[in-house]
C-alpha cells in the first residue's frame, strides 16, 4: 500500500473516491469536495486541499479530505482559545491540518476505507500525523466524524471532544399531524400557531430541485445566502457557481408574498437525510424562518420517506420543534507536548460539563412521555 497527498481532486478518478464515499451523504462525494476546489470557494479563505490517499496497485483503497488550514473559520468546531493561548506564548497554531468538509457541520465519514478496514484507516491517521511532523504543522484535527471513524481514531490516543446538534428523525409519520400528535399538547399548539401565522400573512412556500430553479431564482436565492452572512458580520464563501455545480443535490425552500420571493433556504439532499444548510429574508415575517427551515423540511422528509432532517449546528430552540439532541464528535492531535497535557486536561474538564448539559438537553424533549 502506498500513501500519498494530493493539492487537488482533479488528478483522483471521480468512480474510485465515490466508491470508497458511498452514496448516502452528499459532502463527502467526489463532485462536493471537487466543485469547492473549482469554484473559488477554498484558497481564499484558508483552506489549502492536502487529501491523503492510499493506493494499491493504481486502485484507490483509502481517502481522507484534508486540508492545511490558515484560520480556524468554517470548521465549527471551536479552537479560537487554543490559537490565542499558542499566540500568547510566541508559537505558531496556524497552520494546521484539519479533515473535515468545508463550511458544512455535517456527521459523515472521514476515514475512506476499502470494505471498511481498520488497518487502511489507521494507515489514513498515520498519514496525517506524518504530515504534521513534516510540515511542522501545529496539530492535526479530524471534525464531525461517524462512530467507526471515532473508534479508530482512538486506538490512535487522539484526545475527543463532542457537542450537540439538534436532528429529526421520522418514525414513520404519514403526514405532519402525525408527528405531531406525538408531541405534548403544548408544544403542537405552539408548532400549529406558528404555521398559522405565516399562512396569516399569506405567504405560500413552494420546494424546488436544483435543477428545476430559473435563472432569476438562483440569483435570488443566492443573494439571501449573502444578506444571512453580512447581517452577522460573517463571509460568505461559497460562491453561486458552487451551488450550481451542486444543483442536482440542492432542495430550495422559496416563500412567496404577493407573488415576490421574500425569502429562501438552501438544503442539500443525501439518500436518507436532509441536510439545512443557509437560509435568508428580506424582511422580518412572524415565524417564517421557522416555516422555511423546520417546519417544510420535516414535511419534505415525510413525503420523501427521508429518515433525518439535519438542519444545521446550534440553536436550543430547536428542540421544542421537533429536533433532539445528537453528539458531534472530534478528534485532535496536538504535537506540542506541553499544549497537548494542557488541552487535554481541558477538554476532560469540557466532557464532565458537556454531559450535564446533555441531560438538561434530553429533559427538554417536546414528545410525549412513554
């Protein structure tokens, strides 16, 4: 077996990398990680593509998209405190290697493996931790990986960390009254107002495909990508050729008032779940945001027969929608030996708290008690 790294998607044979991927999530295939590299969406924002590759005989047997990255943004998962402490004592947290997909706090495979093999994805790690050495890099970071991936990532000694997201899960509703008679009377009276108030307002919803969004729909779409972005002081890095590229993945979610757009979510459809990526408004509409980004999604799974709505990171308030809480989990590897004792010991201390925050969390479900 022979590792190598790679600047580019473009030299690895779409069939091979997709092979390894699968077919259940959108992010982790070739035409996802590839269209970031073409349409501008990287270099610009600090994220250089490093990805590691095994191969075996010219056959692809093991992928991990890596990249070398110059700031800690679009990762979301938080090490701002880390770089400062770095910073502080006259060193260099920047640059570091991080596996992830870009812009996306997303679960999905990291570690691209042949029939699943431990040896190859340990192999991938090593790759990695190989490239840190070589590179002098500060710390190496795998980010939102899949349980088989956790497992091997600690038989390496990486140091974990975990979060909450909040994601639906169908139980095989008919329609959205059927999920909803599973909550507690107060929370679908509150749901029922909420939708009440957008059709109030007469406002209609309408879902398209990517394929099927006009000209003058993308460009709309796109400027509430942007105006989501500038209204909290963000950047907004993906370009609209990007989104294009990705139109046969994309789900657009449009409100309509008087006939005009007034605002629009982009989602990304995998093989069972719906994944909310961005959403935007001209104006303020009582409830819309809740209608455009929970609310016609869980419906769009029902019909779908979709297992799981991921509407994005963050956001307690999304619990008494619906969307219950699930650990996102991360590994890191931090090659100075002093910062790596005192990380450590930080995130032990972060993990006693976390799951006391996760009982709040899961005393807080809307469903009915069994």
């Amino acid at each position: 077996m022979k590792t190598s790294t790679v600047d580019s998607l473009s030299t690895v044979d779409p069939a091979q990398w997709n092979a390894l991927a699968g077919d259940d999530n959108p992010f982790i295939q070739y035409d996802f990680l590839r269209a970031l590299e073409q349409h501008n969406c990287l270099q610009n924002w600090g994220w250089q593509s490093q990805h590691i590759l095994i191969h075996e005989n010219e056959k692809l047997i093991g992928a991990c998209p890596a990249y070398l990255k110059h700031n800690s943004y679009g990762e979301f998962v938080f090490d701002w405190a880390w770089a400062d402490a770095y910073q502080r004592n006259n060193l260099d947290y920047y640059p570091k290697l991080v596996t992830s997909i870009p812009y996306t706090p997303a679960k999905g495979p990291r570690l691209l493996a042949l029939n699943n093999d431990k040896n190859i994805k340990a192999q991938l790690i090593q790759g990695a931790l190989d490239i840190v050495e070589r590179k002098n890099l500060s710390s190496a970071h795998w980010l939102f990986c899949e349980d088989d991936d956790i497992a091997a990532l600690k038989k390496e000694n990486l140091m974990m960390r975990f979060d909450y997201q909040f994601h639906w899960q169908n139980h095989n509703y008919k329609d959205f009254d059927d999920f909803l008679s599973t909550m507690s009377s107060k929370k679908r009276k509150n749901i029922k107002r909420e939708r009440r108030r957008v059709i109030d307002e007469n406002i209609q919803i309408t879902i398209k495909k990517g394929n099927e969004i006009s000209e003058e729909e993308w460009q709309i779409l796109y400027k509430f990508y942007q105006i989501t972005f500038m209204k909290k002081s963000g950047t907004a890095t993906l370009t609209l050729a990007f989104f294009k590229a990705m139109a046969h993945k994309l789900v657009a979610i449009f409100a309509l008032h008087q006939n005009e757009i007034v605002a629009g979510a982009i989602c990304f459809q995998g093989k069972t779940t719906l994944y909310g990526r961005h959403w935007g408004c001209y104006e303020d509409y009582d409830s819309l945001h809740f209608e455009v980004c929970y609310y016609t999604g869980i419906e769009y799974c029902i019909q779908k027969k979709l297992q799981y709505f991921e509407p994005g990171a963050q956001g307690e308030h999304k619990i008494s929608r619906g969307f219950l809480p699930v650990k996102t989990q991360s590994a890191h590897y931090i090659a100075h030996e002093g910062f790596r004792a005192v990380i450590g010991d930080f995130l032990q201390r972060e993990e006693r708290a976390m799951l006391d925050y996760g009982k709040e969390l899961n005393e807080a479900s809307p469903f009915k008690k069994s």
